[in-house]
C-alpha cells in the first residue's frame, strides 16, 4: 500500500469518528441551544441585524479604514472572513453534497445554516470579548483565547480550559493546510487546466494515482499560485483584507448574478427543484447519482459537513479575523457573523443548488447525474446556458470563480493558522509565524498534487477535529453569550440608559472601550 492510499486509510477512520459519530450532533445541538438561548435572535431581530450589516455598507466608519495597521475595519474584517468562507465550498462543497446525499443533503444544508448563524455569532462575540494585543499591538482573538480565559475561568477548569485551548489551536494550525490549502488548490487546478487545456504540458504525465493523473501542467499551476499567495500572505493581514475587501464582493456579486440568469431561463423546473430537496431530506434514497442506495443518516451528514466547510459556523476560525476588527462591541461583530452565515449557504449555496437541480444536469425524478465529478457538475450546468458552438463559456467562468473563491479562501485560512500558532509559539511567536507562513505557501504544491479525494476528506476531518473544542468552549460560555446578548438588546433596541455596556474580560481593556464610545458613541 503506497503512502496516498495508507493516507486515505488512517483519515477514513478519524473522519468517520469525528463527523458521522459526534461532530454533526454536536454541532447540531450547539446551534440550537444557543438560538433558544438568545431567544431566536436571528429571526426576531432579523431587521436589526440585517440593518447594521447590509444596511450599513456606506457608513465610513463600517468599510473606512482605520489607519492603525494594527486594526482592519469592519468591512474588511467581513471580506476577510467571507473570503475564508466563500470558497470551493460553495461550489464544488454542494456538487459534492448533491451527488453524494441527493438533494436532500441541501435541506441539511440549509438546516445546519439556520442554526449556524447563532453558533458563529457566539463565537464573533466572545471572541472579541477575550481577545487582547499581541507583540505588534495586533488583536488577537479566538477560540483558544475563550478557552483558556473563559471556560479556565470557572472553578477548577483552568488546566481543562488551557489543553482544550492547545488542542484548538493545533488542530486549527492543521487545518488550515486542508481546508484553507490544499482542498482549495486542488480544486483550482483540476478546475483551471481542465477548462483551459494547454495540450503540450497536460500530455505530460508526472505519475497517477488510481484513475487520477497528475501532469506537467498541474504543476505549473500550483507554482504559479503558490507565488501569488507568498506575495500576499508575506505582506501580513493588511494586505490580506486590502485584496479581500476588493476581490470578494466583486466574485460574489458575478456568480449570483450568473446563477440567476440560469434559474430565470428555467424558472420551470424551480418548484420541482424545491421538491425534491424537502421530498427527499428526510427519505431514504433507493439510488441516486448512481449509488447502490443513501442512508437518511448520509443526506444528513453530507448536508451538514459541507454546510460547515462552506460557512466554517462552528469551527471557531472566522472568529479569529473577525476579532482584528476595530469595532469596541462585541454583539455588533457577532451580528456580522449572523449575516456572513447568511450570504454564504443561504444566498451563495442555494444559488449553486438550485442553478444544479434546474439545469437538467441532474434527473431528478430517476437521480441520473451526467457527471459523477463535483468538480465539474456546475461547469456542466452553467454550459447548459452559456454555450455558443464548441465554445464553453460556462466552464470558463466556473472555473474563474473557483480560481478566485479559493485563491482568497487560501488567504483567508492562512491568517487563522497563524493566529493558531502565534497562541502557541508564545514568546517566539514573531519568528515562529512568519516560518509557519512560508510552509503554508510551499504545501501549495502539494494540493496542486494530490487526488482530488484524499484533498476534501483530510479537510474534513481537520474540520471536525478543531470544531470539537470549541464548541464544547461555547457551550461552557453559553450563559456569558446570554448575558452579552441580553446586555446589547437592553442597551442598543430597546434604549436603556442606565445599563453599564459588556465590552471586555479585560478591565483595563473594559475602561478604555467605555472611555471611546462615550467619547464616539456613533461608531460603535
């Protein structure tokens, strides 16, 4: 057995463990405790929070940059994280769903958002309710932080909160070379030098893997990526959120408005499309895509385990960039972490779902699929439409957009992994980070390399193993994540004076926020 395939082996059983035996229950439960906890805040205050995101894109002090280069603004800091979250996922994440666990899986999808959007929203708050400045005056936020600081805080907890702390910040440091590289990567070059084939360097064949080829021309385009991602990443986390601020919305609104156009021209099948995604969420399939039979508990988890590595709600990564913002109020970040859940399954996936199930790519009614690759099923169906001839317009912008939702993704992941290993490097963590970033850039290559399985399945799997801590830390923190919620409502809906407002852990952090809103209350 070759050292690929005995890969494959070892993750297989880790990833069967950590998502079909605890981890999609785990995150399941999560999300709905913390909604009834906070009273059903994403729908009861859907107007509120839809106001200060969406609403809020022409206030300066949302998208202005703040002229500290320890800072990034809100905007920025929402770019950053959608460009970590607006990936591969939402593309090649729900083909997979789709032809693994039939359209049901996009129920799940939507079911594991819905609930989602509180647990993220629990994870923006607290994380900028513990962070605190690092060696370069730099906020620094995350799970490990609430960790070692909240749940270490209760009586007794603090070596519990420290190793869930350490075992967080491992496995996030992990994990960004799955689902932030390498599961990002391979999916650019299968993707790019399948729809621009270069005949000279795709004949040649370095070596294969099963029924996969890896060539000459794969290469070429993971070198070539790997220098453009050494020349941002290098550059720290302004340069990170300058490109993401500028790429993101741009490369959202083009597919949108893509997938839309796919849907008007067959409006006809859009109820069919809705049918069989609740028809078939919560029924056994006898075959689907060509399988032999999908277990209800398979469209359960292939709907939520893409859901997650689409919108990351639960792995506690986004919070890390979120906590780089110069906002004072940790409910308004949260808020931002609602909506970023919202406009990367609800808006971004379902676009992707229904251009899938519309197009006639996939028979709903027999689950006949023309292609068995996720890789390309949304390249087919955008050529249903956009195809002049030989010419496959389609393809072209298919894989375009995975070329730019990934290459920001991998941007995005880099700063999380090295936030992951500035918490663990301490001291030395100047030095330490910036030679975790140049092995970041070079793993590049091996994404580029390896088989377009073996790349998801270990993204998966560090998924899980990094969501595990930190959900148990938002459930330890729940009551806190009530308290702030119930503090903001007081405070900022229903006009209570007299309320002292919840900003920090940190007393002396505390003092100078109050210090800074009473002397800007406008910009908070």
């Amino acid at each position: 057995m070759g050292f690929w395939e005995t890969l494959a082996s070892v993750n297989d059983k880790v990833n069967t463990f950590v998502w079909s035996q605890t981890g999609v229950w785990l995150l399941i439960a999560t999300g709905i405790l913390m909604t009834c906890l906070t009273k059903v805040f994403q729908v009861t205050h859907i107007g509120h929070w839809m106001k200060r995101t969406i609403g809020s894109l022409f206030d300066k002090n949302v998208i202005g940059h703040t002229g500290d280069h320890a800072t990034i603004s809100q905007f920025q800091a929402l770019c950053t994280a959608l460009a970590a979250t607006v990936g591969v996922g939402n593309i090649a994440g729900v083909s997979a769903a789709i032809i693994t666990g039939g359209p049901g899986a996009v129920f799940w999808m939507w079911f594991a958002a819905f609930f989602g959007m509180m647990t993220n929203y629990s994870e923006n708050i607290l994380g900028i309710y513990f962070r605190r400045k690092n060696h370069d005056g730099e906020w620094s936020g995350g799970a490990m932080y609430y960790l070692q600081d909240g749940l270490g805080g209760y009586k007794g907890m603090k070596v519990v909160g420290k190793v869930l702390a350490i075992i967080f910040a491992v496995c996030a440091a992990l994990a960004a070379f799955g689902i932030g590289n390498m599961g990002q990567v391979n999916k650019i070059v299968l993707n790019f030098t399948s729809a621009f084939d270069v005949k000279s360097l795709s004949s040649v064949v370095l070596y294969t893997s099963g029924d996969s080829k890896v060539t000459l021309y794969m290469l070429l385009v993971g070198i070539a990526l790997m220098i453009l991602v050494g020349i941002v990443i290098l550059g720290g986390l302004q340069r990170i959120a300058n490109v993401a601020e500028k790429i993101v919305p741009f490369m959202v609104v083009c597919f949108i408005l893509g997938s839309i156009i796919i849907i008007i021209v067959n409006v006809q099948h859009v109820l069919p499309a809705f049918g069989a995604i609740f028809s078939r969420a919560f029924t056994s399939q006898a075959a689907w895509g060509g399988a032999t039979g999908v277990a209800f508990k398979t469209i359960i988890t292939q709907g939520c385990k893409r859901g997650v590595f689409s919108n990351e709600a639960g792995l506690g990564s986004s919070v890390m960039v979120h906590s780089n913002s110069n906002v004072k109020e940790p409910v308004k970040q949260g808020l931002w972490g609602i909506f970023e859940v919202f406009a990367d399954t609800i808006i971004v996936c379902s676009m992707t779902a229904l251009v899938i199930l519309t197009s006639g790519v996939v028979n709903l009614e027999t689950g006949a699929i023309e292609t068995t690759s996720d890789a390309t099923l949304v390249a087919d169906a955008f050529d249903t439409i956009f195809k002049v001839g030989n010419f496959s317009f389609g393809r072209y912008f298919v894989a375009l957009a995975i070329l730019c939702f990934a290459f920001t993704t991998i941007l995005g992941w880099s700063h999380y992994g090295s936030k992951a290993v500035e918490y663990l490097s301490g001291k030395h963590a100047p030095v330490v980070t910036k030679i975790y970033k140049v092995i970041f850039v070079m793993v590049i290559i091996c994404g580029a390399l390896m088989t377009s399985s073996i790349a998801w399945d270990i993204s998966d799997t560090f998924n899980g193993l990094m969501m595990i801590p930190n959900l148990i830390g938002v459930l330890a923190m729940s009551p806190l994540v009530m308290r702030l919620t119930n503090n903001y409502v007081d405070r900022k809906i229903k006009g209570k004076k007299d309320v002292k407002p919840m900003l920090s852990y940190d007393p002396a952090i505390q003092a100078a926020n109050e210090k800074a809103l009473a002397e800007a209350p406008d910009q908070d």
